[in-house]
C-alpha cells in the first residue's frame, strides 16, 4: 500500500513541478558522473608513488665520527704479495706503503709493482684515534634498543679495531625468528663470529676455520662461519659477531637502528631517546626518510575526494528537497488525520528519496559507462582499468547511504510537528 503511495506522491510531484523534478534528477546524474569522472582521472592520471626506501633510508644513523674530515693520512693502505699473500704493509703513511712497495720489487729483480702487489684502502674517519669506545656507549644503546622493544628490527654497529684498522659489523635482532637464514649462525653462541676474507691473502684471520677460537681485543670468539671472497669482490665487512658480544674497546664509527613497522609515535619516542642519550657525544643523529604516499593512502584521498564532491551536492538536494516538503503540507496532515504514525511517514518520504536516488544512480552509470568512459581513455589508457565491480558499489552504495542520512535530518523534523503546527506554518 505505501508502495504504491510513493510512486503516487512522485508521479504528482513530476506532474506539478516538472521543472523542479528534472532539475533534482540531472543534478544528482551529474554528482554521480562527476564522482566516477574525478575518481578515474585522479587514479589515472597521477602515479603512485613506490616504495623505493632501501633499509638504510628507513633507519635511524647516530655518526660518532667525522665522515666529512677525509685526508690523504686517514686511508689505511694495506698491501700484500700476490705471490705469496703476505701482508707487507699496514697503515695510514704513504712514505711507508711506498717504501715496502719498493723493496717488493727489488725482492722480485725489479719487476713491475701493478703484478707484485695487491692493495686494500680502509677509509678512516679523520678522529678515529678519538672515536668512543663500545663499552661507553652499550648502556645507551641498551636504553634506545628498549625504547624500539617490539618494533625493533635490526640495529647495527659499526667501526674498528684499534690494532688491525679491520672494519667490523655487528647485528642485533628484536625478533629472533627474523634471524634464521642469513644471520643463523648468531643463534648459536653468544660469542659466535663470522669471518670474511680474501681469497689468497694472509691477514689476520688467514688460518681460522670453523670451530676455531679468536681474541679480538680483549674478547675471545669462537668461528662459527667462514666466508672466502676473490680479490675482485668487495667484503662489506671482516667480522660479525653480536652487539651483547662486542668487545668494549671495540672503536664505534657509526650506530644503525631500523624500526620498521614502528608508528609514527613509536619512531617519535625512539628518537627522542637517541637525541637523550647520544646528544652528549655527536650531534649527527638522522631520522629514517619520510615514508612516500603509499598506495593504500594514495586510494584514500581518491575516496575522500569524491566523498566530498558527493556531500557537497547531496546538501544542496537536501535542501530543495526540504523546499518540496514544505510545499507538500496538505498531504502531511491529511497523512497525520488519517491515523499515519510518524515511522510510516517517514518511511514514505524516505523511500521517494531512495527512488530518486536508484534512479539517478543508473542513469548516471549508463551516461558514464557508455558515453563518457571511452572518450576519456583515449587521453588516459589507464582510466578503465580502475573501475571494477567493487568500486561502481562503493561509490554508489555510500552515494545512497550518505542521500539518505542527509535527507532523514531533514525529513525528521518536518513530520515531528503536528497538524496544528503545520496548518499555522
């Protein structure tokens, strides 16, 4: 019965006021072209920003030494017979490197030193002589890697050793499952090491094998891997070996912590704990690089876009539609003196609302699909590809649930008052 009640009121609104009908009906065709059209172009027509951080752009960097303080006394040469991998040289004086390197060759009659000699440069930081040691630092680390508890990553130090100049990495993980594979040989031994060497070339670690115990400083180690690389690859590193394990005076160059799937409260916190207690030794500190637009946030402001666009129009209807039913007070009251409660009122006047809300929807569909959606994918090839079922329902689900919410708060109190009110009115 109100069924047909609706489709009775609508068929007099469209007889009385043709004009204003239509103007309702294109206005709300023209919001829903409108939202698919920005919605598609926005998508289209702006790339998505990647995700091209590397780990180290997403870490936080304490520098305990001077990176931009490089001269020619700061490379620690290193220089080996290639004929027989003895180290011959280590140390920052090129007089010395050069002296060793001629008396090569006077040991090889003369002989050029390009095929005499192999050679390794470790660039230092000019302080490295005055770089801080591991065991002052390994309390404040404790109480930053504390402050990253249950986001934390990895952290690593990194640095040498007062007597080699060897270039040492150390990793800790929060997570000790993330640390199977690559870095199990830490899961063994809280004094495990892994060792990289060159292929050939006697230096410190020439002889250790696995199993094997080591004294770096103070400490002593048990080789748990050995890693032999060729003279033409690089070694990022000549040890590895836990932060709990390091060494005390062990010369700390630079400290590297990743949080990755830390809140943006989280990172706060973690760098505020940094800047306490690193402050006193350096004011080189950086935060990872801010995150790009990703694309879930990326679709989010598309969604928001259109939303807006929708909400804006919808209120304009609403209001004229609110001029419509103060124009309709007659049926109001005989609805009212007729023993209508409010509910099936409201019920009458909200299903018209959603009638031309359906209505306006596939219109705007058959319009946007049909007409509109190929032209605009000549100039934007991706444009289509965007619109798949679950987008058209979004877009026109939260169109008809927003129209309808707007419309109840103007709707509500129109049947609220009663009939003498609304004859007075």
């Amino acid at each position: 019965m109100w069924f047909a009640l609706v489709f009775k009121n609508l068929k007099k609104f469209i007889m009385n006021r043709p004009v204003l009908f239509c103007f309702i009906i294109i206005s709300q065709i023209a919001c829903i072209v409108t939202v698919l059209t920005v919605s598609g172009m926005i998508d289209a027509a702006t790339p998505v920003p990647t995700e091209d951080r590397g780990e180290y752009d997403k870490s936080f960097h304490i520098y305990t030494a001077d990176y931009d303080n490089y001269d020619d006394e700061m490379m620690c040469t290193k220089l080996y017979d290639i004929k027989t991998g003895e180290l011959i040289y280590s140390g920052t004086d090129e007089n010395e490197a050069d002296k060793a390197i001629k008396k090569l060759e006077k040991k090889y009659n003369n002989a050029s030193a390009e095929s005499l000699v192999y050679s390794l440069q470790e660039e230092l930081p000019g302080n490295y002589k005055e770089l801080p040691k591991y065991g002052d630092i390994k309390d404040k680390l404790k109480k930053v890697l504390n402050s990253a508890n249950g986001v934390l990553t990895y952290a690593v130090v990194s640095g040498y050793t007062d007597s080699t100049f060897r270039y040492g990495y150390s990793a800790y993980r929060a997570n000790d499952d993330m640390m199977q594979g690559t870095l199990s040989y830490l899961l063994d031994n809280e004094n495990n090491l892994k060792i990289t060497k060159y292929e050939g070339l006697k230096d410190a670690f020439y002889d250790c094998s696995e199993g094997d115990k080591v004294k770096i400083n103070n400490t002593e180690y048990i080789v748990s891997s050995v890693e032999t690389v060729s003279q033409d690859e690089s070694a990022d590193s000549a040890y590895k070996m836990r932060i709990s394990a390091m060494d005390d005076d062990f010369m700390v160059c630079s400290v590297s912590i990743l949080a990755d799937n830390a809140s943006s409260k989280q990172k706060k916190q973690i760098y505020e704990t940094i800047q306490k207690e690193f402050s006193d030794l350096t004011n080189n500190i950086e935060e990872p690089e801010p995150e790009p637009l990703l694309e879930k946030q990326f679709n989010n402001m598309i969604y928001a876009v259109s939303f807006i666009i929708m909400a804006v129009v919808l209120l304009n209807i609403s209001r004229l539609y609110t001029y419509i039913l103060s124009k309709r007070k007659n049926i109001l009251m005989i609805s009212s003196l007729c023993g209508g409660n409010r509910i099936q009122i409201f019920v009458m006047y909200i299903s018209e609302v959603f009638v031309t809300l359906a209505v306006s929807c596939v219109i705007g569909f058959i319009i946007f699909k049909y007409l509109l959606s190929g032209l605009i994918s000549c100039l934007y090839p991706s444009f289509e590809s965007f619109f798949t079922a679950n987008i058209y329902l979004l877009v026109f689900g939260v169109y008809i649930v927003l129209g309808l919410l707007i419309m109840t708060f103007n709707i509500i109190p129109m049947i609220r008052k009663s009939v003498m009110e609304l004859k007075r009115s």
